[in-house]
C-alpha cells in the first residue's frame, strides 16, 4: 500500500517539543508525529526509562523504538542553565508542548505553561500526569497499575472467583495518550484560526474513568458497581469466550438475529423457545445456563469448525489469538500495518505502524526512533545561530 506524501500529511508544519517518559507521553507525541509534526523528544542525559526495558536488540530497546518513531531526541541536563535556556528557546519555536512529569516539576524548572503564556499566547501546552494539576490527590504520582487500580478496571477484569487482574494492555496509559492528542489537535484547530492556545490538563486517572462509560453509567443508573464476568458482557449474550473440543474461541451474538443464527448452528431449536433466553436481557440474565448448553454442543467440533460455521452465519466470531498470530493475520499483511524499522547501530527489526488511512494511504515511518541525544549538535546549531542573528539584528 502506499503512503501520504509528507507535505499531505495532515500535521505537516507543526513543531512539537516532548519532555516525556515511558508510555502516556511519548504515545501521545508519536500519535502527533505519525500525523506529520516535528516532533523534537527532549530527554535527561541518562535518557527516557523505556530505553532500558527489554526486549534489548544490540543494546536498544524494542519498547522503546515502539513509542519513539517519527522523532528526534535531545539530551538536555534541565539543571544546567545553559541547557534550561536551549529548551526555553525549543518551547518558543513550538506550536506544541507535551510533558509528563508531576505537577509543578515543570514550573521548578522554569519551564512551566505560566512563565510562556504571555510571550507565546498560541502555544498549546499539555500536561499528562496521573490524576490532574490539581486537587487532593495532584501530588501523587502514578503508573498504569495503579491507574487501572484507582479507576475501576481491576474490579472488573478477570474471573469471578478471581484475585484481582489488570487488562494487559496498559490501557490507562495509551487511552490517556489518546486523550492528549485528540485535546492537541482540537486545540490547533483554534489557534489555527486565530484563537489562544490553551494548558491542557490530561489526567490518567480521569481519562480511565472516560473509557468506562458503560460501567460509570450502569453504576449511575443501578446504584451498583458493575462485577467481574471474565470475558462475558453484562447486557449481551451469547456474547464470549467458549470452549470446543481443542481451545477457545469468542462469538458475539449482540442482536436477536445474530442470536437467532446461533441456535441454528448448534442445532438446538429449543433454545429459541425457552423463555430464560426470549431476549437479550434474558439472555444476559441467564447467560451461565446458556453458557453451560452451548459448552455441550461446542465440546462435540473443534475451533475450526465453529469459526466456519459462525463465519458462514454471519455471527461475529474470532480465535483467541496470541500476538504472533494476531499480526500474523492476514488482514494485518493487507492494510500493511507491520512495517520494518531500523535501530541506532543498524539492527533491523519491525514495529506496528499507524493503522489509520487517509483516501487509502497509510502514514509513513519518516525517522526511525532516534539514539539519546542524536540530534543534539543538529538543534544546538540551529538555536546558537538564531541567538546570533537576533544578536546582531535585535529587530
């Protein structure tokens, strides 16, 4: 497939500086880049934590360069004057800043969205922390554990019977990424069109909460916090994960004519009559009994048969994949979404790129993910010569 131009790209002329770590931030500011942006990664000198995570290929991480494309890397010491002065310089050439430290850390550093509102009134500064810039708990920081903890989704992932269990995507982080850069390029939209930019608060914590508005809101409406069910749906049903003869697989049967198609795969008619499975809300109130039937028939044929036979049905249906085959799928091949990626020192690997199309063209990989601090003598250069140029012309 091919991709966009750069020049097509629909963030091409936005300069963005990162001062982010680990997963929230960098998502966020990669997000951006694939869209086109510049996106300039500033990092301590000992770098972003991720480049130590494994799996390590020639000493780089693969974490890393899976958050980090599209990017060029800075180390600034932020305690160094000289250096607190060149990120200055890089916020006030920006459109955008992204940080993820604990609030206030920015403003210690002399960095923070106060001391550029007024010299930079369109700058769109978003802070990404764990549970907001302020109120009781602002202070507190926060990992995507103890976000899905806080928020709920551990209280509701897993088996009934289970010890608590959190999702394994870090979902708290990429969602609160997402968050950040939907905000970002809203708030562009304004200051494109001669509006004021804007300090964007992104807190983990509330983000999290957002993605649950179907649990919020059945809370809301019962009074109840919603229960774990393992893979099954609270409202749905048939609607998870169900054993065959040789594993697992998932059908979703979210309508009467999906359910209807069901009972006539498994051939049991009297399924259809029997009044604890009338209606979708019969059927999500009974849906360990069905569970129990359906088990019976599906113990008979294997996975195989029962994805042909719910694909010929028209029943959404899926295998329970591991990720070597989830990418080895061959819709994954078709949208070209594996693309390969090369590593400071030359090692090949391949990441997932962005799955988005725009009129049928992916979004290219511009820059492979940067080393520490590769773009330093680059940036440094193009700052010293515009301190000198204002210096010999101050107008």
């Amino acid at each position: 497939m091919r991709d966009l131009d750069q020049q097509d790209l629909p963030l091409q002329g936005v300069r963005v500086v990162e001062f982010c770590t680990v997963a929230a931030g960098p998502f966020c500011g990669m997000l951006l880049a694939d869209m086109g942006a510049e996106v300039i990664k500033v990092e301590a000198p000992e770098g972003d934590t991720l480049r130590q995570w494994p799996p390590l290929s020639d000493g780089f991480s693969e974490n890393f360069a899976s958050l980090n494309r599209n990017k060029e890397s800075v180390a600034l010491n932020l305690k160094d004057a000289a250096d607190v002065a060149l990120a200055r310089a890089l916020i006030l050439d920006a459109d955008v800043v992204i940080e993820n430290n604990r609030p206030g850390v920015m403003d210690r550093l002399g960095l923070g969205y106060a001391s550029f509102r007024e010299q930079k009134p369109g700058l769109v500064y978003c802070s990404v922390s764990a549970y907001g810039q302020s109120g009781p708990r602002a202070g507190e920081g926060g990992f995507d554990l103890t976000i899905q903890a806080a928020a709920g989704v551990m209280s509701v992932t897993g088996e009934p019977d289970g010890a608590p269990v959190k999702c394994g995507v870090p979902l708290a982080d990429f969602a609160s990424g997402l968050y950040g850069a939907f905000a970002i390029a809203s708030a562009l939209t304004r200051v494109r069109a001669g509006g004021a930019g804007a300090h964007i608060d992104v807190p983990m914590y509330g983000c999290t909460l957002g993605i649950a508005a179907l649990q919020t809101s059945e809370y809301f409406g019962t009074g109840r916090s919603p229960a774990k069910l393992g893979s099954a749906h609270p409202r749905n049903a048939p609607y998870q994960a169900f054993q065959a003869a040789d594993g697992y697989f998932a059908i979703a049967a979210g309508n009467q004519k999906l359910w209807l198609e069901v009972v006539r795969v498994v051939a049991l008619p009297a399924l259809a009559q029997d009044a604890r499975f009338a209606t979708t809300r019969d059927r999500a109130a009974n849906q360990a009994a069905l569970k129990i039937l359906l088990e019976e028939r599906f113990a008979t044929a294997g996975v195989a048969h029962w994805i042909a036979a719910f694909n010929a049905a028209g029943v959404p249906h899926a295998r329970i994949n591991d990720y070597a085959a989830a990418l080895d799928d061959p819709q994954v091949a078709h949208m070209d979404w594996v693309r390969p990626l090369t590593l400071p020192g030359g090692h090949q690997t391949r990441t997932f790129a962005s799955p988005l199309r725009f009129d049928g063209l992916g979004l290219p990989i511009r820059r492979d993910p940067p080393a520490l601090g590769e773009h330093n003598a680059a940036v440094r250069a193009r700052y010293q010569a515009g301190r000198a140029a204002t210096e010999q012309d101050p107008t």
